[in-house]
C-alpha cells in the first residue's frame, strides 16, 4: 500500500531540506540523511504525520492503517553500470539497514513495453531479466515473511 498523503510526506521532507535544495528533490520520493540527529527529526516528523494521515479515516480504516508496517524499500529502474544507481544503493542501505530488500528490480524495456501490451511481464516475457527479479522478489518477501512468523512464535 502505498503512503495515502503525499503531501504529508512532502511537508515532512521540507522541515529538513534548505530551500535552496528544493528543486533537487522534486523528482525523488527520497532523501539521504547522514547526521543521526537529523535522522531521528525525520522519524518523528514521518510519525506524527503517519498520525494525523490516520484520523483522516473512519475507525475501521484508521485501525488498518495504524497497523501497517513497513515490508521493505525496493530498489526500482536500477542500473547498476552507473555509479549513482551504486551509490545511492549503498546510501540506502547504510541508512535503512536490512530494511532495504536485497532483491533489486532492474531497468529493462521488456519491463517497460508489458503495460502498452496490456500484460504483466510474467506473461509478456516470464524469461526476462525483470520477470525473474519479480520471482526473486517475491520469494525473498516470503522468506522474510515466514522468519518474522517464526521468530515471533519462538519468543511467545
């Protein structure tokens, strides 16, 4: 699911981003933060947010939205000749720790073309590089599915 405010997110981000960076920002749904300080600001602001976004629902909903958890950060369109794309994995990774899935969907036309044909790429090229990244992607969300299930029985 993804973050049902954007805005909120957006206002969150410009607390701590000096205006004469804000322009760089406006493509990216992220930033890197290297000062522990600034990160633990960041979390609390993205809570608060998370908060207030939730008493936007009716009860239902707001007790399902309070409950979602982070599953993983993906990393999506990745190239990894380039040594940006490099980077900013590794940035993402020194950050958010095993948060960030190992799996990594990479930059592919076949990924590209599937929607104009109207098909998932598992059926427009189930043998392409992309298709067999969504297998592993979805293997690994397994795996880490069932470890968390079993590290929460055996410390119950």
């Amino acid at each position: 699911m993804t973050d049902p405010s954007p805005p909120n997110r957006q206002r969150v981000l410009l607390l701590f981003i000096p205006q004469r960076l804000r322009t760089l920002m406006q493509r990216w749904d992220f930033i890197v933060i290297r000062d522990a300080v600034a990160k633990q600001k960041v979390r609390d602001a993205s809570q608060t947010a998370h908060m207030e976004d939730a008493e936007m629902f009716d009860d239902d909903r707001q007790r399902t939205y309070r409950r979602l958890k982070l599953e993983g950060i993906l990393l999506t369109m990745f190239d990894d000749r380039t040594n940006l794309a490099r980077q900013v994995a590794e940035d993402l990774r020194d950050f958010f720790g095993n948060e960030v899935l190992t799996t990594v969907i990479p930059r592919s036309i076949r990924l590209a073309e599937a929607p104009s044909y109207g098909k998932p790429i598992l059926m427009y090229d189930p043998r392409s590089k992309g298709a067999e990244s969504y297998i592993r992607l979805a293997k690994e969300i397994l795996e880490n599915e069932r470890s968390s299930r079993e590290a929460t029985q055996g410390a119950g």
